[in-house]
C-alpha cells in the first residue's frame, strides 16, 4: 500500500469533518423531518446555542470510531486482525453501562447485545450473527457509525477498508448493517486519491452483494439524481421506499443509510450543503452527519472544510474519548488524526510520524489550535486571540499565534487547555465523560515561546496551570516566567507539583506588562514527560473532581470510612489512574480485603482487560498475574490472611532490554522478581482491583521505580 503524499493531512480533515458532523447533529439526534424544518429550518450551520446545549459533547459515534479502531496497534498492526480481537478490545475499553455505547439493554441495543455475548465469552463474529442476534437487531445503525477509521488506515485501497470495515463490523453486526458499512468504508478509502462520486459508488457497491437492499437502494437513489433535480422530492421517494416504517428496530440502517446517499448525491461536493441535506432530513442526524462529513473531509480536504462558514473555530479540534484508557479522554483531533495515520503508516511499512519529537501539543497541522482557547475571565480585561501560522518553529513547520491587545499589570491576557475534565463538562449531559487527568505532580513541562520581531514592547510570559481545589473550586499556581522582547525565544523546563495531588484541570500562558502593550507570542511546542510522584488518599476537603479523577470500572465505588470502597458482585472490577505515558513507576497500597475472591494492585493498566496485577487470592495465593487476552500467572506463593486484615502491597515495572521487569513486595518485603519477554505490556495507569467482593484502600502512592 503505497500512501498518498498529503496523506496525514487528509486524515486530519476526516478527523474534523467527523466530529463536525456529529457536533451539528447531536442536538436534535432522533428528529422526524418536519420537526426539523418546523423548528429549525434548513440546518446550515450548528444550532446548539438555539436549543440551550452544549457544542462539545461525549457521544458514540466519535468516542467508538477512535476507540475500536485501537484493536490494531494492542495487536501489534496484523493485517490479519481478525473479529475476534476486535472483540477482546470492546471487552478491554469498555465500561459496562458507562462509556461509549447506548446501553438500551438485551435485544433492544444491538451493541450492548453484542457486549453482552462477548462477556459471555461468545466470540466475535457470533457475537454479532443475525443468527443469534435475529436480523432487526443485527442490521441496526452501529455497524456504520464505527467504520470511519478502518477507512481512513487503508487510503486508495477500498478492498483492504471494506474488508476491516466487515471484520470490524461482525463484531456486533451482520446483514444490509456490515454492507452499509462496507460501502462507506470503501468509498471513504477511494476519496484519499480519488475525487469522481460516481466513481466512488462504482468501487464501493462491486464489493457487496448485487442482491442486497444497501446495493439496490443506492442504484435506485442515482437513477432518482439523475432524473430528480430536488432533494426535498428525492427524500420523499426515499422515505416512501426506505423509511423507518419498513424496518424494524430503533434505529435501522438502511434508512439511514439512504439519507447519507442522498446528501452526497445532492449536495453539489459542497460539505456545508452536503451536511445540511443530511441534518435537515432527520432521523439518525449525529450518526448520518459525522460518517458523511468525514467522507467530505477526505475527499476535499482542509480547503473544502474552509469553503464555508466557521466550522473550526468553535470546535478548537475538541473531543473527548471516554474509555477505561482515561489517559486519553481529552484528546484532540490533531493527535487522533496522528494515532490513524500512524496506524496506517505502519500497516504501509512506514515509520511513525512524531511531529517536533513527539511533543503533546505541536500545532503542526494547518489551522490546528488542539484544543487551546483564550480564558474568558472578568479578572482579565486584557484580550487574546489564537491562530495557527506557518514559521516560529525550531523544529517543525507551524506554531501557535498568541495575539494579545491591552496587557497591562493587573489585566493579563491567558491561553489555556484542558489536562483534565475542563469545568464546562463537569456536567456533561447524556454520554458520561469518565476521564483520568493527562498531567501530574512529578512530571516535567517542557514549552518553547518566541517573541514577534515587530513586538513594540517586552512583555512577561509564565506558564501556570490550575487544578481543583476544595469545592472543585479551579486554583491557579503559577511556574516559570521571563521577560521577552521582540524576536526573543525562550525554552520553558517546569518540575511540576500541585497542593494535595489535586487532579490538574489545565495548563496555559500567561502574558503580562509593566505597561499596556500589545503584540504577538508564538508557542512553538508544549509537552511533558516523565514518571509522577502522587500519594493518593482522601483529601481533607471536599472535591468531587478527586473522585472523578478514578475511571470507575468497579460495579460500587464507596467512601465512607475508607478513602476507597470496592464492591464488585460479579467478575473483576479496576479503578483505574493515569495515563499510558506512564512506564517505569512502583504503586504501593494498604489492602483490606473483605469477602472476596481476589484483591490489589496493578500497574501498565490499559484498561480492563490489559495490566499487570499483584492479588492476594481466596485460595490462600499471593499471586503476580499478567491479563492479556486471558489471565497468566507470572509468580505466586502461598499466603495465609484473613478477611479485614490489612497488608501493604506493592508491585513495580520497568522496561528492560528482555522485556519488562516486574518486582512485587507485601508488607514491605521483597516477594517476586520476574521478567515478562512474551508481549509485555510497555506502558499504561495504576489500579485497584476487586474480584467478586468487597476490599478497601486508605492510601495509593505512585512514584518513579528505584
């Protein structure tokens, strides 16, 4: 597979055009047609601020294309990943009734359905055959709303995306639902390199029957085009021949399926009209939306998102990605277009890309901003407007623009972004948004800000950042600061601590004058790394942000005597810390177990199903388990305890040239020392764990190993 030369770029336009979509849709997700247009109108442009909602929101159709899609690097990028896999990675992202999916129940939700099989151990594709599942609940929307990113990794290659997109799709799917998924995984795919819709359908509908619905609907839908010059009458035609009233279930795919179709066909390759036919038309508005715009965005690229009204700019390339993965909730659409392409880079047999060494926020992308906006504060009256420009980088092409006017001592002008879930989305209505914090105490800031050369007056720039205090009150702490004047360059190193471990909401720039001053500051790069160094314990005031800081993925979560309760009635349950930055760290915990099969600690946690685990076991076992695809004990010895007596584990990890290195202790003595060489975990959180009981934590340190 040989990639396209502006390949990454046009990932990150499908990327965007996604989340675009499914932000334009998601308020009123679910309307008949004449709602719409009875309370809306033609649907031009976002209208969230007329309904009262939020623009940035946790939803499933984003949440599961850039989570699914992990199955491929946890699995080392085989081209021959198969359903199976795809399904162990449901089982290992996945919150049971907490993230991602709608969990609408057995039967009535085809991917809760299809959770609830693999649970089971009933493997992917059966998890997902009309022949356990029956047709109506198998040939819903899902399998379509997922597919984008199995696309997007096999560019000008449509058999390869079909073929994922059905791999993919089997895993809760079957029927017309994985042909629909087919046709746009392959349409998208063939957009990479290919402009011509008519050439796109061709390709896309050789690859699925000749006898299914999907096939027939779309052929008959290009004989309406050619014959029909207005959409409003081609919608009803559609609705007459493929309406809701023809399928059964709560949302079936070829319906919508068939909206999508239609935008394309009559949308004249415009996005802006294209997404306003499709939203207009109701139904499945968030879902249709997002598949389509991220199939615009590939096809025209950034330029065809920038054809029309501002798209980008409310967005600021936000989304969030709630998993058992928290470290990686707050995200961004720069660095998931990143993740895709390098997946497709490496399926291509080429090496990653790391803009400007890796750093978190480059600002490499043309017009990415990844989430930075300006503070809204009465505390500032000085104002400040974020652009991406070309130049003012050491090491890459692009940097972050700073406009600032009217600083002055006493009315700063601030630049932040989101570490954390940002005060906004605290009350994030419908889809939750669990999230670990992606900065800690501990950990180095690194950033690099360059001065304009026209600058008439110097000014004082510090990074700050601001975490959640008592009340969930943000508290702002202040790091190192200079004194730039124009054409200045400055590399910025910051030891990171904050007061009682409190989860760190944001990081920013700060710029400030003796005198009223005005100008321009690029940030070139911004970025951290190393190990953190937390003691964990209930704090002495009240947070519910320091709760939430746990991505819960215990069945009761109680803090009542206990900082931490555990209470798990069925299986194993993690409460899970961190991020996948995080590699060679030692976590040490008191643990009370009570009635219980097994409880303690894990380190390199990438989920539910991926970590290392130090137990203590019913059977009488002390036991170092590796869970990869099924549960391996590493090293284990008899130990007698008791129900409500409290032991001091921990357990350490270190990457090695054999592969990882794992030490373990209880009560403060040397147990276990083991090197795990057969697909070592190299990365990943902290957790509790609870297998099928009740055990309790007072205090959680993590610090760098030795």
């Amino acid at each position: 597979m040989t990639l396209p030369p502006d390949y990454l770029e046009r990932v990150y336009a499908g990327v965007l055009g996604k989340i675009i979509g499914v932000y334009l849709g998601r308020p009123f997700e679910g309307w008949p047609f004449e709602q719409v247009l009875n309370e809306l109108g033609e649907v031009w442009y976002y209208v969230h601020e007329r309904l009262g909602k939020p623009l940035i929101v946790t939803d499933d159709d984003i949440s599961g294309t850039f989570t699914f899609l992990r199955a491929l690097p946890d699995y080392d990028c085989d081209p021959q990943l198969t359903p199976a896999q795809i399904g162990q990675t449901w089982l290992n992202y996945l919150i049971e009734k907490r993230t991602v999916l709608w969990w609408g129940g057995m039967g009535n939700s085809t991917e809760h359905t299809a959770y609830l099989r693999l649970k089971k151990g009933i493997a992917a594709p059966r998890s997902g055959s009309m022949a356990l599942n029956g047709r109506v609940v198998a040939e819903q929307i899902g399998a379509q709303i997922f597919i984008d990113g199995w696309a997007m990794v096999a560019p000008g290659d449509p058999g390869r995306a079909a073929d994922l997109a059905r791999r993919a799709a089997s895993v809760s799917h079957d029927g017309e639902a994985i042909y629909g998924a087919q046709v746009l995984a392959a349409m998208e795919s063939l957009a990479f390199v290919e402009q011509n819709l008519n050439v796109l359908f061709d390709a896309a509908l050789r690859l699925i029957p000749a006898n299914s619905i999907i096939y027939r609907m779309i052929n008959e839908l290009r004989d309406v085009r050619e014959r029909e010059s207005d959409w409003y009458q081609a919608f009803t035609w559609l609705r007459a021949h493929y309406g809701y009233d023809r399928y059964g279930g709560n949302c079936h795919i070829v319906p919508n399926h068939g909206l999508m179709m239609l935008g394309l066909l009559y949308g004249d390759d415009d996005f802006q009209k294209t997404l306003m036919i499709v939203n207009t038309c109701g139904w499945d508005t968030d879902c249709n939306s997002g598949n389509v715009g991220c199939l615009m965005g590939i096809k025209n690229g950034l330029a065809g998102l920038e054809s029309g009204p501002d798209w980008r700019g409310p967005v600021a390339d936000r989304l969030y990605l709630p998993t058992a993965d928290g470290g990686r909730a707050i995200s961004d659409a720069a660095s998931e277009a990143i993740q895709v392409a390098n997946i497709g880079r490496t399926l291509a047999g080429e090496e990653p890309w790391q803009p400007k060494g890796g750093a978190r926020f480059h600002f490499d992308l043309p017009g990415a901003v990844q989430g930075w906006l300006a503070e809204q504060s009465s505390e500032s009256t000085g104002t400040l407007s974020i652009e991406n420009v070309a130049g003012h980088s050491v090491m890459g092409q692009r940097s972050l623009a700073l406009h600032y006017r009217g600083v002055a001592t006493g009315r700063p002008a601030r630049a932040l972004v989101a570490t954390f879930i940002p005060e906004p989305a605290t009350q994030m209505p419908g889809y939750g948004l669990l999230a670990s914090p992606t900065l800690y105490p501990g950990q180095t800031v690194r950033a690099r800000l360059v001065a304009d050369e026209h600058n008439a007056l110097p000014v004082v720039c510090r990074l700050y950042l601001r975490f959640y205090g008592s009340m969930d009150a943000l508290v702002r702490a202040y790091g190192p600061s200079v004194v730039l004047a124009k054409g200045e360059a400055h590399d910025f190193t910051w030891s990171v601590s904050t007061v009682d471990d409190a989860p760190i909401a944001e990081i920013g720039i700060e710029i400030d004058s003796d005198v009223r001053a005005d100008g321009t500051v690029y940030l070139d790069y911004l970025t951290w790394d190393g190990e953190p160094t937390l003691r964990l314990t209930r704090p002495p005031y009240k947070s519910t942000m320091w709760y939430r800081a746990w991505v819960d993925g215990v069945d009761q979560v109680e803090h009542a005597s206990e900082s931490f309760r555990l209470i798990q009635n069925e299986g194993t349950g993690l409460l899970i810390q961190g991020t996948r930055q995080w590699q060679n760290i030692r976590v040490d915990a008191d643990v009370t177990p009570h009635l219980v099969e097994a409880a303690g600690i894990g380190v390199r946690v990438q989920g539910m199903r991926r970590y290392y685990a130090l137990l203590l076991c019913r059977d009488g076992q002390l036991r170092l388990v590796k869970t990869l695809d099924g549960e391996t004990t590493l090293a284990e010895m008899p130990f007698a305890w008791q129900f409500g007596e409290r032991h001091d584990l921990g357990l350490e990890a270190v990457n090695v040239t054999e592969g990882v290195r794992l030490r373990a202790w209880i009560d403060h003595r040397p147990l276990f020392e083991v090197i795990d060489a057969r697909r070592p975990l190299k990365n990943g959180a902290i957790a509790l764990l609870c297998t099928e009981g009740r055990t309790a934590t007072q205090v959680v340190s993590v610090q760098p190993a030795g």
